[in-house]
C-alpha cells in the first residue's frame, strides 16, 4: 500500500489548502511511466516526512479541473504547497533528493 495518499476535488481544499504543514502533491496518471518510475520515491518520502509534512497523488485523469487550474501540461508534476500557496515545482522524473530538497525548502 502507498505511504502517498489520494486526493479528489472534492477533499483537495481540506487536505491540501488549508493544510498547518506543507503539502507536496504528485500529479500522475496510470499509463505514465515516468510516474510509475518515481512513484516509490513519492511512498518513500510520504514515510519519511510523516508530521511533518504531508504527501498525496492525484490522478489527472481522473480530477482534471485541478491539474488544469495548476497549469499542469506535462506529468509528473510535483507541487509543494505552504499556506495555501505553491511554493515549488518538479516537472518530469527526477530523482528523490531532488524531491526531498525541494519539500525541505518549504519545511
């Protein structure tokens, strides 16, 4: 099971707006392999910043208006939002100290 968890339209302000600590979201989809290709760095980094941070995957395919609202064209696009705003961007595979790094500049 994924450290990662999902987010959906329906729960994204909740869970990753109004979020205390910083937020990093992975937008994926199931025929990426790129995706796939840093999806056990993204679980990885979920059990790592546990309390400190939260980590979710959506699923462009499936939450659309949200990519779209982000300027997401290409995926995977990693986002780390603080207060509400996003404060750092990855687009495309890289590898998990680059993400790390960049989660730790929000922290």
């Amino acid at each position: 099971m994924s450290n990662a968890q999902a987010v959906t339209t329906a729960d994204f302000e909740s869970s990753v707006l109004k979020s205390d600590i910083p937020v990093l979201v992975d937008f994926w989809a199931v025929w990426c392999g790129p995706c796939r290709a840093i999806a056990p760095s993204i679980d990885a980094i979920a059990g790592e910043y546990e309390g400190r941070a939260k980590v979710y995957k959506l699923n462009v395919d499936d939450e659309p208006s949200i990519a779209e609202k982000y300027n997401v064209m290409s995926i995977p696009t990693l986002l780390v939002f603080k207060e509400g705003k996003v404060v750092e961007q990855v687009v495309g595979a890289v590898p998990k100290q680059v993400i790390a790094g960049k989660l730790d500049q929000a922290l």
